[in-house]
C-alpha cells in the first residue's frame, strides 16, 4: 500500500448551479489547505462571484463539454469531480469527451440513479464513484425499502458512498452573531428569519416567498420578527423585511448561522448549512405530481422523517405555516429537539471524503 501524498494530485472540480458550486467550493478549499492544487470549472457565469475570494484556485468558464475538454487535455489533473452526475448532454453522460483521468468521481445531493426509472435524469456512467452529500442514514431513508420515493440500479448501487454534508461548516461564534445581527439592525429581542429560493434545479420559487410574507404579515402584529430574503430582486416591500440580491459564500453562511430560523426550498446546500448551524428549518416544497419520482418532495421527506426539518407544499394553508414558524421561533422544547436531532445526524463530509480519497489512492 502506498502512501497518499495529496500535493502530488491536481483535482479538477466542474460545477453546475449556485448549490453544487457551493458545496464543490467547500472540498476544494478543504483540498487545497491539505495540499492539492486546484482547477474549478463553472458552468454558468454568474456562479464566479462565488468564487471572487479563492485565489489559490485556477478558475475556468466551461459552459459546455468542449471548454471542458480543452482544460483537461491542457492540465492534465489526475481527479476529474463533477459535482452533479447530471451534467450535460446524452453523449457525455455515455462517455467522456476527452482522455479519461484516472479517477472520475461525481456528487450529488439526490437519490437519481436509475435510468430506466427516471429516464429524464441520466447520470454519467463513467464515474467510479457517486459520493452522496448526506449521512447514510438520510440515504437510506430515501430509498422505497424504507418507505421513501426512490430506486437505485445495482450497478450504480455498488459505486455509491454517502459521506456526509458539504459544505459542513461549524457554527459561527456568538461575538460573530451579535456582530452580524447588529449589521442588519436586528434589535435585541427581536426574531430573525433567512429565507432563499433561487437554484438551477428549484428554480425561483416566487410562491413559497409570498407563503412566508403571508404568514409573517400575521405574525409580525404580535411579534417582533424580523426577515432576510436572498434570491432575484423583488418588488416586495415590507418594514420587517431584508433584502440582499447578492451574497458571497462567506457572507451567505455568517448571515444564515446569525438566524433563529431558515425558510426556504429544497435546496440542499443551505439545508446543509442549516443542520450544520443547528439552527430550525421549514422548507416549502413543490410536490411536482407529474414528475417522477416526486422530486423536491422525495428529496426533502427523508430528513423530515429524521426530524432534522420541517416540510409543507405548495398548498399548506397559511395558517399552518404561520402557525409552525411562531412554534418554531418560540417554544424552545420543539427548538431544541429539533437542534437535538440535528446535532446527532450531522457528519463532516469534507473528512469522510478524505478519507475515502486515501484508502482508494493506496489501492
């Protein structure tokens, strides 16, 4: 068995949307501060910003295969991470288009290995691995055997490995917190919510931003609450509410770690972020009937079942949800079990991974 010198590696990360370029931009600063030198190739051009502050990286815009190709015949790296299996057309998923490097691995944040199931989400058969971003137990709660929405093949079966959350921050000291609450002029005593709707796969979920301004309209008249909104501009004005188009990954895990409460989507990165923080979470889904296997429900219910967050559709009465947000800011019993449960699930990716990449390096 050989010894795994990671600064003899060069890992070339691919991301698609604003939540795999979050989570590939966790393992590759967890890489780099090991010792790998780093590429990172961004899909779409307005995910750069997430990168404005990593100056070790060598970042590239490859919008397609062929601006893909051309890095890794100039590079070289001998880890390609594609961090979605999803990405790209039908003939990339079947073979590369370039000179395979010698470890292909890819990362997801869904359980969508099964062409003949979901032929609409194909996956690259050319991975060795398909590292999954949650713990094991959050896997398996996903899967039809144990009373979730998904089937897997036996061949991708095989190469799966969940190794935790990514990004798995720590939570932010309480000085941070104060500070970063004060920015937003949040008063003592007063209540904060984060709330984010953008994603490539989401999409911009206006309906569930009006759901918690609906609610908050209510509850605003006989608590002190205050809302911050990230996401596309909005014409939504309210005294209680922030808002902030823009955020660095910095900036966007300092602001959600400083809330008593995250409101949002599906997307699996800020989910993530949430758990890591220990902070309660609602997430307002799509349950998207016509589309197998249910996706953003599917998604979301295994850590509803693991008591990690909350979950509604699109059609919870707003009452419902007002009625869940005023529990969740306010009795501290239900707070803390779900902190509690939360504490427990949580694992650090980033570590697992590495220590998978040094078993399957001195193999």
């Amino acid at each position: 068995m050989k010894k795994f010198i990671i600064s003899s590696y060069k890992f070339c990360f691919v991301s698609r949307g604003p939540g795999e370029t979050g989570q590939a931009r966790a393992l590759a600063r967890f890489l780099s501060k090991k010792g790998g030198k780093i590429l990172f190739c961004v899909h779409q051009e307005k995910n750069l910003h997430f990168l404005k502050d990593e100056e070790s990286f060598k970042i590239f815009l490859t919008q397609n295969p062929k601006k893909l190709k051309e890095i890794v015949e100039k590079e070289k790296p001998e880890f390609l991470l594609l961090f979605n299996s999803k990405l790209w057309d039908e003939n990339f998923k079947k073979e590369p288009p370039f000179e395979k490097p010698k470890f292909v691995f890819c990362f997801d944040s869904n359980w969508l290995f099964n062409s003949k199931k979901y032929p609409a989400y194909d996956y690259v058969k050319w991975a060795q691995k398909y590292f999954l971003l949650f713990p094991k137990r959050i896997f398996e709660l996903g899967l039809k055997e144990f009373g979730g929405n998904f089937e897997i093949e036996k061949e991708a079966m095989e190469k799966i490995v969940p190794i935790g959350f990514i990004p798995s921050y720590s939570p932010i000291s309480k000085k941070m917190r104060i500070k970063k609450r004060k920015e937003l002029k949040v008063k003592e005593g007063e209540k904060l919510i984060f709330s984010y709707f953008s994603g490539f796969g989401a999409g911009y979920r206006k309906w569930a931003l009006e759901n918690l301004i609906k609610a908050l309209d209510f509850l605003t008249k006989k608590r002190k609450i205050k809302a911050i909104y990230v996401g596309p501009k909005i014409e939504i004005e309210r005294p209680w509410l922030i808002k902030k188009d823009f955020l660095s990954a910095k900036e966007y895990f300092e602001i959600l770690s400083s809330c008593d409460l995250i409101f949002m989507h599906q997307g699996m990165v800020t989910l993530a972020q949430a758990i890591s923080s220990q902070i309660p979470v609602i997430c307002n889904v799509s349950i998207l009937k016509k589309e197998l296997p249910r996706l953003h429900f599917g998604e979301v219910l295994p850590f509803k079942k693991a008591g990690v967050c909350e979950m509604f559709s699109k059609t919870t009465k707003i009452k419902k949800i007002e009625k869940k947000i005023e529990e969740l800011l306010y009795n501290k019993k239900e707070a803390e079990k779900m902190k509690r449960k939360q504490k427990e699930i949580f694992e650090k990716g980033e570590e697992n991974f590495f220590k998978e990449l040094k078993k399957i390096c001195a193999n």
